[in-house]
C-alpha cells in the first residue's frame, strides 16, 4: 500500500496520532504538501462522507476522521502558500436569528470543512443584517442557514429579501436546512437549495459551485 | 409518572396530512389510541403549518377533545399559538410547552401561564443557548425557578425540561442530563423533570434501544414526566416496570395491571 493509500485509511478509520505521524513522515520525505492533502487526508475524507451518506458510517466516527484530516492538515498547511491551499469553495454559515440551536449547524460545518470547504462560522441568532454584512466581508460562494423552530425559520426569507434589497442576491448560493424545514419551504422563500442533513448539504455545496 | 403523548405533530406527516385534508377521524382515532395506551396527557404541536398555524392550532384542539377528556399540552414556538390552544382546552390544567429562560420568550409565555393557570414546561436554555454542563445548566434552573415561583406559579406546576442532546455529538451529553436530573432532586424536590427521548440517539444506529436505555437511566436519576410515543409497547413496559423496581408503584400494582392487560405479551 502507498503512503498515500495508508494516509486516507488511517483519517477512514479516525486514527488522529496515526495521522499525525505519517504526514509528518511524509514530509519529511519530501513528498508534496498538496499532493498529501488531495491524495491522502482528502481521499480519505472523501471515503468517510460516502459511507456516512450510505449510514454505514456514524456522527462520532466521522468526527473522529474529521479530527485526523485536520491533525494532518495542520503539519501541512504552513509549507503551502495560502493561494495554492486546495478548496472547494466558501461557505458562510449561521444559525438565523432568535436561534440558538447550533448542534446541525456544527455537524454541517464539520462535513463541509473535510470536504476541502473554507468555512465561515457566524454562530447562532445570526439576524439578516449579520449575513449581509457576511457577504459583503467575505464574500462566499454559498450561504447556509439553520433552523430548529418553525418561528425562526421565517427569519431566512428576510436574509433572502436583505441580499436581494442589497444587490447580493445574485453573488450567492443560499441554501437551508433543520427539523422544520422542506424542499417546498426553500422553494417559497427563493433559496437556492435544501439538504436534510449535513453529507447531503455538502454534496449540494459542490452541485451549487460547480 | 406523567406521561405525555407526542403523536399529534404536524412535523409527522400522517398528521400533517390528516390536518391538511382536515380528516378529524384520523386525529380522533389517535389521541384516543394515546390515552388508552396510558397516555395522561397529549402533547397537541402544529409549528410547522406556520402560515396558518392558529387556525390549524384550533382545529386540533377541539377535534381532540371530541374523542377525549385528557388534559392537553400545547406546544408551539409560537406564543399566540399556545393562546389559541389554551384558550379552547376543556378539561383539567393546561401543560404549556414550553417557557424558556430566554429573555423575549419568558415575558411572552409567562402571562398565558398566569391566566390558565397552566402547568409549564420550563426548558434549561437562555439567551447564550443550551448550557452544556449540569452545573451550568443549574444556573439556569435556578434563575428560572426563582423567577416563576416570584410569579406566583406553584412549584408542582413546574416541569423542567434538561434538554437532552445528541451522545454522537458528545460524549457526555447523556451523562450532563442524568446530573442535571440528581441535582434538581436535591435542591428543589417538589418541582417536575420531563424530557423527550430521541435526541440522545440521533447520529446513532439502533436508536430505539438507546432511547429505551436513557428511559431507564433518567427514571433512575427521577425523571417523573416524559413526552413519548406511548403506542411503543416496549417503551411502556419500561415505564411501568422502573417504576415497580424504583419502589414508586405500591405492592406493584400498576405493573401488575399492566401485565394483566398485556402489555408485556408479544
């Protein structure tokens, strides 16, 4: 088996000092940052978000591969210049306003992030204007908003018609998502997608941006 | 033991669809079949029609209490929601579900539960979210208790809810409730502890099992109250069977009942 091979198996099997070890033996092998990351840690990743899809994988085992990948990428990442570090794209992500439910939220962010997505966290009870003020600083590719309550959940609309009122609408992918909300509901309010759980929002992210 | 049962939600969808079609026998049937199955109250949630809410909100209210005389728990995000509903309860105390130590959320429920002289589900989060910990958690209970009992509500009519969150996601999420449970015993005996099941499995396979197990171990630690499908038999043999071996069913005679009409037949 290659180093390569062996990498993705250890983050597969959530093997966090594993992962540590052999990127840092990699390294010192001379074996290309990048190539580190996109053959090994991401490949590996990417084996993790189809069986958690297909439920032959669960939460904590992701966690713990998502954990590996980001032991491995941390000894990477100073040897490669920011411009070059691989992604998949950017997503800005919050919990709407008068929300403060952010357990879906941080399982999104955790399978976005290990499939190679930049992530901006706002937090929770993120108010229209927060997300705005978001877009115009970070300028993602995808908004991702969360909801738990069926009062809240009316808050994503005004995020909606606050981007459109600001001549942003059109710079982004929104998409949503929590227990109360439905492909109709996104449909309604003009998003541009919904996911019911976090292997499917990011395998939309990658639809959205592609 | 209280028990409250949790069918009538529009976030299922048989109900969903019942309510949409306005098919009253089908909502009749169920909240018959929740009591007879030992249900005491039932749990009446209609958030997700949220554009016609109130009006759905009435319409289950008074299509349960065709077929039943229990007492309902109204359960809304939605404060003129849960107005609507206990506007219209007929029979026994409201249960209102849920106040919250939240600041807006508290001065928005707690007038209703004043007027109707309601029972309250008191959830442990406020404004920075759900404590993570017991004793962060306590912080809340406390403030929360004082605050109520200030208000004139009666510390039996308190219900607090320590939220139980996903295992899968923590490792000590269960562990935090079953504490959070042994202290509110402790320093505020005569209030009630609720909560609903499911959420400590999520991310996990074999969720009923792990549900069934975190019934037992938050009984252990005085849980007195739960928001549960009381159609799942094997949950309801639990139910009654802790009871009996936590010493708080006399000469066993409830589980005995139970046995008798079947409940633990296959």
């Amino acid at each position: 088996m290659s180093d390569f091979d062996s990498l993705a198996q250890i983050v597969i099997s959530g093997d966090f000092g594993g992962a540590k070890t052999l990127t840092q033996k990699m390294i010192d092998n001379g074996v290309d940052p990048l190539e580190i990351i996109n053959q090994g840690l991401m490949a590996g990743m990417n084996v993790v978000g189809v069986r958690f899809k297909a439920g032959d994988m669960y939460v904590p085992e992701v966690m713990m591969s998502a954990r590996a990948m980001s032991t491995g990428i941390e000894l990477v990442k100073p040897l490669i210049a920011d411009k070059d570090m691989p992604s998949a794209g950017k997503v800005l992500i919050g919990t709407v306003k008068g929300d403060l439910h952010d357990i879906g939220k941080k399982l999104v962010v955790m399978m976005m992030e290990s499939a190679g997505f930049e992530i901006i966290d706002l937090g929770v009870d993120i108010d229209p204007a927060t997300f705005v003020k978001g877009v115009k600083e970070h300028k993602p590719q995808v908004i991702g908003m969360s909801a738990l309550l069926t009062t809240t959940m009316l808050s994503m609309k005004d995020t909606v018609e606050a981007l459109k009122k600001e001549g942003l609408r059109d710079t982004v992918k929104i998409i949503i998502g929590g227990a109360p909300i439905t492909q109709g509901f996104a449909d309604q309010i003009g998003a541009d997608g919904y996911a019911p759980d976090a292997a499917t929002a990011t395998e939309l992210c990658r639809r959205l941006i592609a | 033991m209280l028990i409250i049962g949790e069918l009538i939600n529009t976030s299922r969808k048989a109900v969903r669809e019942a309510v949409e079609t306005q098919n009253a026998e089908y909502i009749r049937q169920l909240a018959k079949a929740q009591i007879d199955a030992g249900a005491n109250y039932l749990d009446v949630n209609c958030g997700t029609m949220i554009f016609n809410e109130l009006e759905m909100m009435e319409w289950l209210v008074n299509t349960v209490q065709e077929a039943v005389e229990a007492p309902l728990c109204i359960d809304s995000p939605n404060p003129l929601a849960i107005e609507k509903g206990l506007s219209l309860v007929k029979h026994g105390q409201p249960l209102i579900n849920s106040i919250t130590a939240e600041v807006e959320r508290y001065q928005q429920i707690l007038p209703l539960v004043q007027k109707y002289r309601a029972k309250i589900v008191a959830l442990c989060m406020d404004d920075t979210g759900i404590p993570e910990t017991a004793e962060k958690r306590m912080r809340v209970v406390k403030k929360l208790y004082q605050s109520l009992t200030e208000a004139g509500i009666q510390e039996e009519d308190i219900y607090f809810d320590p939220l139980v969150t996903p295992v899968s996601t923590g490792d000590r999420a269960g562990v935090e409730v079953l504490e959070t449970l042994a202290l509110i015993s402790k320093e505020y005996p005569k209030v009630h502890k609720v909560c609903g099941l499911s959420n400590v499995s999520f991310g996990l396979p074999n969720r009923k099992v792990l549900n069934q197990l975190f019934l037992v171990q938050t009984m252990t630690m005085g849980m007195d109250s739960y928001i549960l499908d009381p159609l799942d038999r094997v949950m309801m043999g639990f139910v009654h069977g802790s009871q009996a071996l936590l010493g708080l069913d006399p000469y066993c005679g409830n589980y005995l009942s139970v046995h008798r009409q079947g409940l633990y037949q296959s």
